[in-house]
C-alpha cells in the first residue's frame, strides 16, 4: 500500500483532487440532487464538520460553466454516469457564497463582511460588467457592489445582490444559474448570541439574510436550481416561506445522509487503507443527540 495524504484543514474539492489527497467519494450527492428535476431549492442541514462545504466545492466545480472539471471526477462514481455528465458537467453559470465569515458583535460590523462576500463575488465576475448580453442599468449597480466605483451600495441593492448577479449570470450565457449558498445561517447565529446586548443587531441581520435569499430563491426565473446548506433550518422566521418546489433535508432524513458525515462501511475502509485495520476497536464512537423541530430526539455518529 502506497502511502497516503489526509487533508487536513482544507474543503476545496478542486485542491483535494489535484493534490491527490486522500478522497472519500461522496460524487453520488450529484446524481441524487439532480433526480428531483421539479425541486428549485434544497436546504441541507446538518451540524458542523459534516462535510458541508467540501461537498458545496464540489458541486461547483461539476456545474460551473467557466471550469473544466472533467479529470477531478475521474474515477468517481459520478462519472460513471456519461449522460449525466455530458448534460450537467460544466454546463450552467454558477454562484458559490458562503456566509460562514460573515459575523461581528455588531450589526454594522457584520453587515460590512456580508457586503465584502458579495463585492468578491461581483469581481470573481467581473467579466460581466463588459458583457453586451447584460442590462446596463444592472451593470451599474453591479460596480457599487464590488466596490469599483464610489459610493456605498444602498441596503436594497445589498438585499438584492445575489438576485442580480443571478440575472447577470442568465442574460450573459443565456441559461439559468445554479445557486449555493453555503452556511446560510451563520450571520443569524451570530447575531442571535449577540442579541442579549442588541436585538436590534438580530432583527436587522435577519431581515437582511430574509431578503437576500428571498429575491433570489422565489419565483425566479433566473435560477436553475439552488442548494442551500447551513446548520439551522429556521422556521419561526419563514425565511423560505411561499417557495416553490422547496426541499429541506434533514439530519433526521435518510435521502442524503450517507453524503455526509462517514458511514460505518466507509469508516472501516479508511481504516483498512491507513494499515489501522486491527485497531477498530480503539476508535471512539460518540453520539451526540441533537433536539430537532418536531422530530423525536436524533442521534448521529461522529467518528475521530
């Protein structure tokens, strides 16, 4: 057995490929994802250091139009599917944002990382801006949000950010856009432990996200599809109340499970590959339950 690399400290796909690091194949998410063709939007919730964001990055790299992802999904289950692929593999505009940095012990603190995500996003973009396909009058409000021209954007074009580079994005290669939205819940979170001192910090924050997922998940047609992942699925709020052909997967849910977090099958393989076979009974199994909203008390393994 040749040795191998474990990575440590990174949820690029792309990296972990190209480095050849040590890979649990988890390409299945895409098949499974792309079988309820009528779903607009899947939410994903799951506890941290399931695997969230590696899975997001590799969902990008198989969508995304500007990329040529062919040799990363090499030897993958994925690409046993030749139809799938030659349909979807870099086929679709896509927009990856996480909001997992986006956080302060105040709203305006917080509001400027949030207005920082999207200024990055306009310029990893930039192109768009000299796009004939792309409405002026948009372009224009897409240089207040990189942060190119001065002036601040408005808190309304802030709100409707990720929905006008979502039109952007259609009008220039002419098919809709793919959404993921990774740790969407992270900036409420936050603002919900600081509320104690403001709760002005959480209403203002929540109304921001609201509107923000809002415009570009409901009723539009500039969207393909989104996955959304975060570690909440936060009801009471109705952020993705009135959205049409929703999908929340659960930790309580069994469609998506084996694509995040280890499986036992897979946990004994990592063991068998590492030469540590013999050792499966020192590996610690804890499970931490968790309380979720309307269902019984959940439990889920964690493996270390």
């Amino acid at each position: 057995m040749g040795k191998i690399h474990i990575p440590v400290g990174t949820s690029n796909f792309a990296e972990i490929r190209k480095e050849h690091y040590y890979f649990i194949d988890k390409s299945g998410l895409i098949e499974e994802l792309l079988k309820t063709d009528g779903t607009k939007v899947t939410l994903i919730t799951r506890p941290r250091r399931f695997g969230k964001t590696l899975a997001m990055s590799m969902l990008a790299e198989f969508f995304d139009i500007q990329k040529d992802s062919s040799e990363l999904f090499q030897e993958l289950s994925i690409a046993n599917h030749g139809q799938l692929c030659k349909s979807w593999m870099n086929q679709y505009p896509t927009l990856f944002l996480t909001f997992k940095d986006v956080g302060g012990n105040t709203f305006d603190s917080a509001y400027e990382m949030l207005r920082d995500v999207l200024a990055k996003a306009c310029n990893a973009h930039y192109y768009l801006k000299d796009s004939d396909l792309v409405n002026e009058n948009d372009k224009k409000v897409f240089l207040h949000l990189a942060d190119i021209v001065d002036g601040k954007p408005t808190g309304g074009q802030v709100k409707t950010g990720i929905a006008l580079l979502l039109r952007m994005l259609h009008a220039h290669y002419k098919k809709p856009a793919i959404l993921l939205l990774d740790e969407y819940d992270v900036p409420i979170a936050k603002a919900k432990e600081d509320s104690v001192n403001s709760t002005d910090y959480y209403r203002s924050m929540m109304e921001v996200i609201s509107s923000m997922i809002s415009s570009a998940i409901k009723d539009n047609d500039h969207l393909k599809f989104a996955v959304i992942t975060g570690c909440l699925k936060i009801t009471k709020e109705s952020i993705f109340t009135g959205t049409n052909n929703f999908v929340s997967d659960t930790i309580s849910d069994t469609r998506l499970n084996e694509y995040f977090g280890f499986t036992q099958e897979e946990v004994d393989r990592l063991l068998t590959d590492t030469g540590l076979a013999g050792h499966g009974a020192e590996i610690k199994f804890i499970l931490y339950t968790y309380k979720i909203e309307g269902c019984p008390k959940i439990t889920a393994p964690i493996y270390f």
